[in-house]
C-alpha cells in the first residue's frame, strides 16, 4: 500500500479562492470543484446571474453578474 507523505491542501480554504463568489466549492484529495449556486449558470469559476421574466418563458442572461452577499 503506497502512503503520501503529503497532506491535501484545501483549495476551497485558500485566500485565493478558486471558485466564483456565488459559486460552492468541493475540496477532494489533490483537487477541488466549483459549482455555480442556484440562480446562477456558469462553469464555477464563472457564474452569471439568471433573470427570470415572469411574462417570458424562458430564462435571460444578465448582461451583469449579481453578487449575493
């Protein structure tokens, strides 16, 4: 049985932050993964807000991402 002698590093910890501020971030050994939040659509590192107008049915881009605080 091969042992690291390495600890993971919490990437989702890190002051760098990987992920996109309305995006969750997964921390797995030697990696990590960024998921935009609900609402939002993007790759993770990247998420746009989605604008729902309620007399269209389909979703809108937002020209300009919202910040959830």
């Amino acid at each position: 049985m091969f042992r690291s002698c390495f600890s993971d590093l919490d990437e989702c910890l890190s002051d760098a932050r990987p992920c996109d501020v309305n995006a969750s971030c997964t921390n797995s050994d030697g990696s990590y993964s960024c998921f935009c939040n609900q609402g939002f659509t993007g790759n993770g590192t990247v998420c746009d807000g989605i604008f729902i107008d309620a007399s269209y049915s389909n979703p809108i881009l937002c020209a300009l991402p919202i910040l959830v605080i």
